[in-house]
C-alpha cells in the first residue's frame, strides 16, 4: 500500500519537477521509470521505455516560451502500465505507445491552462496590491502538483481500461523487428510538428492518419 502511495504522491513531484518548482531532473523520462520499475520490480523493460521516451523528447527543445510535449507524462503512465503487466506483447506496447502520444497533447494544452491562470493570480495580487511570492509560489506548486497526481493517474487508468477493451492481432506479421519497424514510422508520424500550420490541424491529422492505419492492419 505504502508504495502505491508513494507512486502517486511521485506523479505530483514529477508534475511540479517539471514546469514549477524544484527542477532537480525528477521527470526526466530516464528517471521516472526507474524510480517506477524500482517500485514495480520490471527496471530493465521500464528503463528500456525511458530510453525510447527521452530520445522521443529529445527533438522537442523548450526555446523561449515554447511548451514541449509533456513526454514525463508520457514515461509515467507508461512504465506503470508495464510495472502492472498490461503490455505482455509487442502489439500491447504499440497500442500503448499509440494512447500515450494521442493523450499527451491535450496533458500538455492543460500546462497552457496552469500558465494562465497563474497569470490571473500574479495581475489579481498586483491589483489588491496583496503581491506576497510565496503564496504565489505554493498556490502554482499545488496546481503542478495536482496536475500530475489527478490528471497523470486518471488518464493512465483510461489507458489501462482501453487496453484491456480493445483487442489489436498483428498475426500476419510474424517477426519481432517487423513490429519495431511499425513503431519507428509510427513515431516518424511526430515529425508532423515541423509542419507549417496550427497544431490543433495538426493533432486533427495524426489521429485521423492513426485511425485510417487501424483500419489498414
């Protein structure tokens, strides 16, 4: 019990980690699946995913006040899902991969949310004239950290569900490096960012492209 506990109170540090305080590298990808495969007693697959999830990362820099997909989010709900035994095939883990990248969107437009309305709170105490940092400080450090314990393990158990309803048999492919050829031209599919028009339009394309290869295999 104590190590669950732990896990979710280690999503909510890795939430802040990451966009509000501390900045001591907890989410990195790396990181968070070693410290869940240490907790889950699967380190070598989960390090093996952090690996594949921080070279997924590595091609979207923060520069400026650009926000990068929240691939931490991305390394959480996917060592967890290893550390509970739900990918036991190569097919479990594309369609995880496939999940985790079509809710890491809307996970990182909710970082947008958070910036705005500390913004709000920042112009709301410079007006009553009530500016106090650390109660800035702590109000942001909760909201980061609420993000990660409320909206990480909430979407992991959705993944979790979809994963157990939805049955994906790729028979007609019978050798393991075929399925790592389909995972690499799935993540090429990231490339899609570069291109030049709203990423709305963009999420729009990748999911309509997933959906139309569903079909196809």
């Amino acid at each position: 019990m104590a190590k669950w506990a732990f896990i979710i109170f280690f999503s909510g540090l890795i939430s802040a980690d990451r966009s509000t305080a501390l900045h001591m590298m907890f989410s990195r990808p790396l990181i968070v699946s070693l410290v869940v495969g240490l907790l889950t007693s699967h380190l070598y697959l989960c390090l093996l995913c952090g690996i594949m999830i921080e070279i997924y990362g590595s091609v979207d820099v923060p520069v400026g006040t650009k926000i990068p997909k929240d691939d931490t989010f991305m390394a959480y709900i996917m060592s967890l899902l290893i550390g509970f035994e739900a990918l036991t095939t190569p097919t479990d883990f594309i369609l995880a991969a496939f999940l985790a990248i079509l809710f890491v969107y809307p996970v990182t437009f909710l970082e947008y949310s958070l910036r705005k309305i500390n913004m709000a709170m920042y112009e709301s105490f410079m007006k009553k004239n009530l500016l106090d940092p650390k109660r800035l400080i702590v109000r942001s450090f909760l909201l980061s950290f609420l993000k990660g314990v409320i909206i990480y393990n909430a979407v992991f158990m959705l993944v979790f569900f979809m994963l157990n309803q939805l049955e994906l048999d790729l028979r007609i492919f019978g050798e393991t490096n075929q399925y790592f050829l389909i995972m690499i031209i799935f993540l090429a599919g990231y490339l899609i960012r570069f291109l030049s028009f709203k990423s709305v339009y963009k999420y729009l394309v990748f999911v309509a492209g997933a959906i139309i290869g569903w079909f196809v295999i």
